[in-house]
C-alpha cells in the first residue's frame, strides 16, 4: 500500500503533466503561437522584415528593429509620389510630396537608417540612410520657392533642368542596382521590392532624359509611376513581416526563400532527409 508520502508525491506530479500539457495546447486563439511551437526554424526573422539580405543575427544591443519604421517611411512617400506620376485625379505637381519627403521619407527613414548602424545591419544601414538622403534632397529640389534650383536650370530653357533631373534619377537607379544584387540570396518579397524600385528609377530616368518640347516622356514617367505603387506595396509587405509575431499577429507573413538561398538549401537538405527515411522505413 503507498504512504501519503507516495501519494501526494505522485498527484503533484500528475498535476505538473497535466498543467504542462495545457501550457502546450493553450495557445490562448492564436492560431501563429502553435504554428511556432511546432515550426521553430519560424522564429527566425524574414530577411526582408529585417532589411537583412544574409541569415538573421541578433542584435547585440536592446534596440528594436528599426526596419519596419524606415520601410514604412519610404512606402509611404513613394505611394504618394507614384499616384502623382500616373495621373492620379488629374494632379499633375508633385508639391505636396515635398512635405511628406522632408518629415516622413527623409527625416523619419534617416534617422532609422542610423538606429540600423547602432545594431549592426550595414545594408539596413546604407539602405535606409541613403534612401532618407534622397528624399530629402528631392524635396530640396522641389521646394516651391525655397532654394529656386529647378527656377534657376529653366531660367532659360525647360532642357536643363529635365536632364539634370534625369541625370539624377539614374544615379539612383545604378545605385539601387548595387542593393539589388545583394538581394539575390535572400527571399523573394525582399528581391522584388529592391527589383521594381531599380526599374522604377530606370524609367523615370529615361523618361526625364528622353524628354521633348512638351516635357517628360509621359509613357515612362507612367511606367515608372506604377513600378514605384509596386516597391510601396512591397515595401509595406515586407515591414509587415518584420512587425509581425505571435504577440500581435494571427498569421505568418510568408517571404518566400529562393531555393539557393541558405534558408532554401537548409529546407530542401530537411526535406530529402525526410523522403529518404521515408523510403528507407
């Protein structure tokens, strides 16, 4: 017969298992916790939610990722600036961007491009701090009345300006050519938002290059109007990725790895190791 002792003994211990088991199925109707219960390679980042082309390290310090704030900056002014390009409601000005590139796009995604230098993402870092850096001499470029450049280059012809404009739209294109192929080895939502904004910068480039007596080549300026609503989109998608996690989403953002990747290569290693046990057993 068992002592007290023995009995109390093994009660606790059923009450343990039983209140683990509870732990483990409780998910509190959050479908994405049991998803990373049982998928922990999920808890590693997306690549493009943490600007972060390579596989995810951890940052040493206790910032937070500052990815999806410089990403969202960016989408946001580049949704606004692409709806002007393609003749949205017939606005034909980009005045309005102006301010939204001063305080949004350029101040707001600099400084997150800063904060991506203090947890050690160079192409986070070089990525949003040069992207702020654009908007924000965009909108010095563009600011009615204010530093009188686009005045000053059509003082006399509208030719100086367009080309000089052109000249500076494909300085950006090369160098977000450089970003995209550091891309290749990532995922696919994080390629295609660096994909469609290189092309975007091409056409616009082209179009203010290629420009006649009526000004720019609209065709291209179009073009490149609707590439750039694409980059917005991705642009959100992939800060969506990197805001999401089981505290406050109910779903995984998926990301799509290229095969080739590392994250692919593992997958793919797992899987055939699966279907050979598979045949072996």
């Amino acid at each position: 017969m068992a002592t007290a002792q023995e009995t109390a003994h093994t009660t606790g211990t059923a009450d343990h298992a039983a209140t683990t088991e509870r732990k483990h199925n409780d998910y509190g109707g959050n479908p994405l916790a049991h998803f990373l219960t049982n998928n922990p390679d999920a808890r590693l980042q997306a690549f493009g939610g943490e600007l972060q082309p390579g596989l995810y390290r951890a940052p040493k310090s206790k910032f937070a990722n500052p990815a999806p704030l410089g990403l969202s900056a960016f989408a946001l002014t580049t949704f606004v600036l692409s709806l002007i390009n393609v003749g949205t409601r017939g606005i034909e000005h980009p005045n309005l961007v102006v301010a939204i590139a001063y305080g949004y796009g350029g101040l707001v995604q600099l400084l997150a491009g800063m904060w991506e230098m203090a947890v050690g993402n160079t192409f986070g870092a070089t990525a949003l701090s040069s992207y702020g850096g654009f908007w924000i001499s965009f909108a010095i470029i563009l600011t009615p009345g204010g530093f009188e450049i686009a005045e000053t280059l059509e003082a006399e012809s509208p030719a100086p300006f367009l080309n000089s404009f052109g000249l500076y739209l494909m300085g950006w294109f090369i160098f977000t050519t450089i970003l995209l192929i550091c891309t290749l080895r990532s995922t696919v939502a994080f390629f295609l938002l660096f994909f469609t904004l290189d092309i975007a910068f091409l056409l616009l480039g082209i179009g203010y290059l290629q420009a006649d007596a009526s000004g720019p080549q609209q065709g291209c300026i179009k073009g490149g109007g609707y590439f750039g609503l694409f980059a917005a989109f991705l642009a959100w998608y992939n800060a969506l990725a990197g805001i999401a996690d089981n505290s406050n989403s109910f779903f995984v953002v998926p990301v799509a790895h290229f095969p080739w990747s590392e994250k692919g290569r593992e997958r793919r290693g797992k899987l055939n190791n699966t279907t050979e046990n598979a045949h072996t057993a």
